[in-house]
C-alpha cells in the first residue's frame, strides 16, 4: 500500500480514535468468533457518607470475564471487602454463563490475595517495574 502515515493521535482525537480501533477489532471478532455479548460492569465500594472506598471494573464477553480493575482504599484493606467484590463478579460472571475469570497483578500488588481466592496463576512478565513482575491468573467457575 502506498500512501501510508502512521500518526501519533494529538489528544484531543484520541477519544474518538480509541472508539473507532475498538468498533473494528469488535467487528472482526465477531465476524471470526460469533457475537461477543460484551458488557462492562463496575462495582463500587462507598462509605455511608458516599466517599468511594474502592471497586472494581470487570469487562465480559463470549463466555469469559476480565476483572480489568480491583482497589480498595487504605481504610478499606483487610476487612474482607475485596473478597466481597470479587465473589460478587464471580457471581455477575456465572450469571453471564462465563467459564473463566481472569485478571493481572503486578507482584508489589495482591498476587497472595487472589490465591487465596482460588485464582491460579498461569504467567509472568519479570523485570516491569524493575525487580517486580505482572502476574497472569484465572479462576474456572464450572
């Protein structure tokens, strides 16, 4: 092909770029894979003030969900409440008829935490950030 540019986007068309890339990808996944059934869902964790104590963001499709996102605050750590978010996505995903849930953590984060929760690991990025590694789990919900 002739003619090309590869463009670094400015960040004001990012946001519309970002939804044409997806739009895309989405069309040819499900010219390949047959309909995604996507949904994205988020969880919110909040004091009786309203202050976000934490959440979580999880995105589902096909028969799989990705927890994208899992924070607590300080506050919020160590009463069980991250146990109780992730159960409540394990809960959304067999709803959804998922066979899996997966996610990454980074080996500073909460790699012990998922364990305990049944989540298995099945890979590992060393060396980003330095010394540290991203660690790949999933959790079968058959």
């Amino acid at each position: 092909m002739t003619g090309l540019s590869l463009v670094r986007e400015p960040k004001v068309s990012r946001a519309e770029v970002s939804r044409e890339l997806w739009k895309g990808l989405e069309a040819f996944n499900r010219k390949a894979g047959g309909p995604l059934r996507s949904s994205r869902s988020m969880l919110s964790l909040r004091a009786s003030s309203g202050r976000l104590l934490g959440g979580l963001i999880m995105q589902s499709y096909w028969r799989e969900t990705y927890i994208e996102l899992l924070w607590l605050s300080g506050r919020a750590r160590g009463a069980g409440l991250g146990a109780k978010l992730l159960k409540e996505a394990e809960r959304h995903a067999r709803r959804r008829h998922s066979r899996v849930i997966h996610l990454n953590t980074y080996s500073f984060q909460a790699p012990g935490f998922y364990e305990k929760q049944g989540y298995r690991r099945f890979g590992r990025i060393s060396g980003s950030p330095p010394g540290e590694s991203r660690l790949f789990y999933v959790k079968d919900l058959k």
